[in-house]
C-alpha cells in the first residue's frame, strides 16, 4: 500500500534550500545567491520503497510574521488542512543564532522537525565546532550534516523523511512571553550547550588551510614560495665564500 508524506522545506533566505530541494527531488529549481529567488512554494516527489514523498520548497523567511508577499507564501502552508507531516528546516551553520529563529517559531506549532545543516565547511573556517550529538538531544529531534551544493548527507535525509519524526520539545522563550528577545536568548543558551569556538592558533591555521588549498590562491601562494626561495638561493651565491 503506497503512503504519501507531505514535508515542507522551510529556512532563512539563501540558506541553500533551493539546492537541497533540487538534491532531494531530482528538478532543476532556479538557484542563485540573491536572497529571495524562490518567490512561491513549489512541489516535487520523490520515493522511499512504497513512501512517496511530497516535497514543498517555500520562500525564505528570516520569521514566521510575514510581511512581504513570498513571506506570506512560506508560511500559509503551515495552516493548510491537513498540514504538513514534517518540516525540514535547513540552516546556515555559519549563521546559526540568526538561522534558527524562525526554527524556534515553527517549533511551537507542536508539527514534527528535521534540521539540516549546511555550510559546515564556513562555520569550520570560522571556528565553530557544532556537537550534533548534543544538539539532537536537546532538541529532541534528528539533526543531518548536509553540504546542498553537492548533495553530501542527502541520502540519509530522504530515507529519514519517509520515517515518524519528532516534534521538538527544547523550551523556546516561555509559556507568557513569546518575544523575540526571549526567542533569541533561549537560543543563545542552547548554542553555549552545543557549540563551541576554536582557540586563535586553530582559527589562523584553518585559514591558512584554506588559503593554501584554493584552486587559484593556493597555486599563487606556491609560486611566491618558489620565487622566494629562488631569490634566496642565488642572492647566497653571489657572496663570496
């Protein structure tokens, strides 16, 4: 007996949503780095054994009150009947504090969550170590590495969707005060319990990595050292012994 699941694709803008939407489903959505490229919710299936699997790719949102048009289009879906089985909310680990407000908002509407996070290779080469083990304990929901520009960690999300997930159960803000400085400071909270920042000399080495192995800096850097030593060798030898 063939079962449709209907999961909606939520995050801020330029989160990669779009690239994890085209992952998931195999479509070709339009992806560029201006914020606001989705501008209306967009549908594509996939299956898991006999799992179908209705994906909706919303507008970015930075919140759960809309102001703009697209804005308003993320978040009419979550009043839909019936709603969504799942939210699969990707976020910008580089940026998690910011990334996760609207998370906090949609974790109140007692519906069943996935996080993804992407851009691990950014919060790395900023110096944020993210304990995912941690991170799903207090929530209480599955939390997936992902890297949407290439399709790593997908795999494991596809099959996940097609499973019963969770409904978070970490306190955002309070039962009487649902502001968005209560939101954000339970998130700061949260964000001490599970991330951690590396010390000045691993932050300089990472950057150094980084520079180092770039397709274009890294050859550049190779050929100064080369230079360099070049220069040292023969301006040696022209003193006398």
């Amino acid at each position: 007996m063939s079962i449709t699941r209907k999961i909606v694709l939520a995050g801020n803008p330029n989160c990669g949503k779009s690239s994890l939407f085209n992952q998931l489903t195999g479509l070709k959505q339009k992806i560029t780095n201006v914020p606001g490229t989705t501008i209306e919710n967009k549908e594509g299936t996939y299956k898991v054994g006999s799992t179908q699997i209705k994906l909706v790719d919303t507008p970015g949102t930075y919140s759960f009150n809309p102001k703009s048009l697209d804005e308003k289009e993320a978040v009419k879906v979550f009043f839909e009947d019936p709603p969504p089985q799942t939210i699969l909310y990707i976020a910008d680990a580089a940026n998690l504090k910011r990334n996760l407000f609207y998370f906090s908002q949609l974790a109140q509407h007692n519906i069943p969550m996935v996080l993804a996070l992407n851009m691990l290779d950014i919060a790395d080469f900023k110096g944020f170590e993210i304990d995912i083990d941690r991170l799903e304990k207090e929530l209480g929901i599955r939390v997936f590495k992902i890297n949407a520009r290439t399709g790593e960690g997908t795999d494991a999300i596809k099959k996940a969707l097609a499973e019963e997930q969770f409904v978070p159960h970490y306190a955002f803000g309070s039962e009487l005060d649902h502001t968005h400085e209560t939101h954000y400071d339970s998130i700061s909270k949260l964000l001490n319990k599970t991330t951690t920042l590396k010390s000045k000399r691993e932050l300089i080495s990472n950057k150094i990595d980084a520079y180092a192995t770039h397709p274009i800096l890294g050859y550049l850097m190779f050929l100064v050292v080369l230079l360099v030593i070049f220069q040292s060798v023969f301006t040696l030898a022209s003193y006398p012994m």
